[in-house]
C-alpha cells in the first residue's frame, strides 16, 4: 500500500518503491547528490550492521 509524505514546502510525495529507494530519489531531488549519497551510505551501514547483530 502506497504511503503519502507531506513536506514542509507544501508539497506532498507518494511512495510507490521501497522506502530506501524512495527516500534517495526525494533528497537527490530536494538536497542533491551529495546529500542523497550520504544518506544512502548511511542506511547502507544500518543495515549491514542489523544483518551482523541478527546473526
């Protein structure tokens, strides 16, 4: 099921992909590239390091 996000600017997103893929594509758009790679490296780390506590 869709999920609708509601930004401060007025606008409003439809997420339609999984929640990682959605949330780089909005930074890219809003913030740029160098913030959206931050941001994906970062939930890249999280979750290598839920993988490696779940075992």
């Amino acid at each position: 099921m869709a999920e609708t996000i509601y930004l401060l600017d007025g606008s409003r997103e439809i997420v339609f992909t999984e929640k990682d893929v959605f949330i780089e594509r909005l930074i890219r758009e809003k913030l740029g590239d160098d913030a959206a790679r931050f941001v994906s490296e970062y939930i890249k780390e999280i979750k290598e390091e839920a993988e490696y506590a779940l075992g």
